[in-house]
C-alpha cells in the first residue's frame, strides 16, 4: 500500500469498515511509515474528540485509546490468520477423511465382485 491509499482508507480504518485484506495492507504500512503513522493519529484524535464532545463520562486519554485502537487491530488481524489456518486443516483433514474412505468403499465394491 501507499501513503495516498492509506491516506485514504485513515476514515474507513477509524470507522471500522476496512475489510481484513486491506486492514493487514494498511497496519503493514502504518508500522513502516512515519508520515502516515502521524496522519493516522492526528485524524483519530480530531475524530475522536470530537465524539467525545457528545458523550459524559468518557475516558478523555485520546492517545491511550488510539494506542488501544491499534493493539486491538492487530490482535483481530492475528486471530484471522490463525482462523484461517485452522480452517485450512480442517478442510484438509476432511478431504482425505472422505477420500480414504471412498478409496474403502471401492475396495469392498471390488471384493464383493
Ligand atoms: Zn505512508
């Protein structure tokens, strides 16, 4: 990903809207780009104390919530691949489950012959 593509997926990222594919591309990119990583922050925090505004009660430590808002992404981002992973086994396991025992059905087809 680029800086003008995560520059302009920072509102959809803050709203919790980007798909898992381009969350990974984004987080990737944020770890590795400064400028973007200050864009990123600057725009959370107008957009959340801006919320914060409208609400009593709220935790006002901004940067501790951003920081929380990331950690949570990557946490998220972590449980996907290891999901996937597990389907993959899965999946795999069932395939030769049903294919050993076509290959067992066969076999007594045959002997039965
Ligand atoms: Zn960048």
């Amino acid at each position: 990903m680029d800086c003008l593509t995560f520059r302009k997926n920072i509102n959809a990222y803050i709203g919790k809207s980007l798909p898992d594919d381009e969350l990974n591309a984004f987080l990737q990119h944020l770890s590795s780009c400064e400028k973007c990583r200050e864009e990123l922050e600057i725009n959370y925090i107008v957009s959340e104390g801006i919320g914060i505004l409208d609400e009593e009660n709220h935790d006002y430590n901004i940067s501790r919530a951003y920081e929380r808002m990331l950690r949570q992404d990557r946490r998220h981002l972590k449980l996907v691949r290891v999901t996937r992973v597990f389907t993959y086994i899965i999946d795999t396991l069932a395939f030769w489950g049903v294919f050993f025992c076509a290959l067992l059905c066969l076999r007594i087809l045959l002997q039965a012959i």
